[in-house]
C-alpha cells in the first residue's frame, strides 16, 4: 500500500466513523428518551402507510421527530455528519483520480515536503532587502488570487544575497497559512528526488516525493542551476515538472542566479518559454549588491 492508498484508508475509515458516531447519537438518545422513541415509532408506522400506499400523517409525524430530536440537541450534522470532503465525498477519488484531499494528506505527512524554512510574510516584507522590497507587492497579489491566478508561474531571478529565497519562503507559508499543499525544495532536492524516482520506483517500501512536486497545490523551487545536472535526469525531469505544472496552471515559485540567457542555455527552449510565457509567468529580475556581506 502506498502513500496515496493509505490516505484514501484514512479518509474513508474516518467517514465511516463520522457516521458511526451519528447513529451512536441517535441510539443514545432512543434509549434514553421515551418521547423519542414514541415519536420515531409513529414515524416509522406512517412511513410502512405512506410506501403500501395507505392513508397516513407522513408528514405530521416528520415533524414531531425532527421536534423531539431538537429538543435533545440532535441536529442533521450530528446524527449525518457532514463529509469532510464536498469535491470527492469523503472517498477519496474525485473525476477518476486522487482527490486534492488525498494529495495535500500525503504532502503534509512527510516533514520533507518543506525543505525552505516557515517565514512569516509580514515580517519578511518589513526586512527584505530594499532591491526586494517592491516584489513583496506583486508577491501579496499573487496569494490573493489563488487559486485562480491568471499567471501562476512566479520566477524571481537576479545576483546571491538579494531576499529571493526569503521571499519565496514567504509566500510558501502564507499560502500554507491559507490551506494549500505547498512543496518547497532546493534545486539539488529536486533532482535527488528525481534521481531516486528514476532508479528506485519498483522499491516495495519506496517513498515517493517526486510525485508531490507535480500535484502540490504550490510548488517552490529554490535556487535553481545550482543543481547537478545527471544525464537524462535533471533537465528531463525539471521538463516534467514545468510542463505539468504549465498545463494544470498550477502555482510555482522558482527563484534562480540564472539570467534569462542562461535559463535557456541550460534547460533548452521547451522549458525557457513555459517559464517565460508571458501568458502565465510573472517574471522579475532583482539586481542588486549582496545583502549578506
């Protein structure tokens, strides 16, 4: 059982307990409460009438059980717990794949996920270097539209030592503050993982973290083109994840030292046009001395 079976597991025993704990409650207060049960038995008797197609009070006797069950305080929500879920029901699976549930369960359990340490926006904005400082703006912007941001593509280039990692620290915890699986990694972390998706997947107990960077409500990439680069490894797997995320138009913040010449240098044209379309990428340049020395 993999990491996305397992979650589906929890999600749907939770269900099952959900509702459990709801009949419970309706037991509870049967056995408890004479009026209720007299009124659940004058329900039920109407409700034998109503399907032998008899004369009866169906209606009536309705009300008097949903009186009787508010007298006791037993509400809809508690004797039919709500899903937790409305895009999958509680099952796990929603249009034939993994619900968001599923995904943001399985980012979440594994500490790995958030590579980049949690920063608290507010606090970064009132610090950043001044070359910086104006992107905490368009950066507010960009959360504000999640998750239908016209561009969600959020590339931040320009010299070491200019806030470009505290920023995209940033908006990963914010948008996490907000709900949204986030997956940060350095570059040398994504290839890791792809490098251990490539030669490793048919491992039983293998831990999958390559996945979580295609489905991630929000993906950050730090420091991109400090990352070795391993024959059919690193430029085809970094190609994945940009197409996939450039398709799905989802969230993705990728802060690097490359100039937009050395983007494509290094990755090739396929990938330096998705991340420079102007259609779907904010693209922002910071020049500036190093804050650090």
């Amino acid at each position: 059982m993999n990491a996305y079976q397992r979650a589906v597991k929890e999600i749907t025993d939770t269900r099952r307990d959900d509702k459990e704990s709801g009949m419970q409650a309706w037991r509870d207060a049967l056995s408890s409460d004479e009026r209720l049960r007299a009124a659940n038995a004058y329900y039920q008797e109407q409700a034998v009438k109503k399907a032998q197609k008899l004369p009866n009070d169906l209606d009536k006797a309705r009300e008097q059980l949903q009186a009787n069950a508010k007298r006791l305080g037993l509400t809809k929500d508690i004797i039919e717990p709500p899903v937790r879920c409305k895009e999958c029901g509680d099952t796990g699976y929603a249009n034939g794949r993994y619900c968001k549930c599923v995904i943001k369960r399985v980012i979440e359990s594994d500490a790995e996920n958030l590579v980049l340490p949690q920063v608290n926006f507010a606090s970064a904005k009132k610090t950043a270097p001044k070359a910086i400082s104006k992107l905490y703006a368009k950066a507010e912007a960009y959360i504000n539209e999640f998750p239908k941001n016209e561009k969600p593509f959020f590339i931040i280039l320009g010299s070491a030592g200019t806030g470009k990692t505290m920023l995209a620290a940033a908006i990963a915890t914010e948008m996490l503050s907000r709900g949204a699986a986030s997956v940060t990694v350095s570059a040398f972390d994504m290839v890791k993982r792809a490098k251990d998706y490539h030669t490793q997947f048919a491992i039983d107990d293998y831990r999958d973290l390559f996945t979580p960077m295609l489905e991630c409500d929000l993906l950050v990439i730090d420091d991109l083109g400090t990352e070795t680069v391993l024959k059919n490894i690193t430029r085809e797997y970094f190609y994945t994840i940009v197409n996939e995320r450039w398709l799905r138009r989802r969230n993705t913040v990728i802060t690097s030292n490359l100039s937009p010449n050395d983007l494509l240098d290094r990755y090739g044209e396929a990938v330096f046009s998705r991340l420079c379309d102007k259609s779907r990428a904010n693209l922002f340049t910071v020049s500036a001395p190093n804050a650090r020395m």
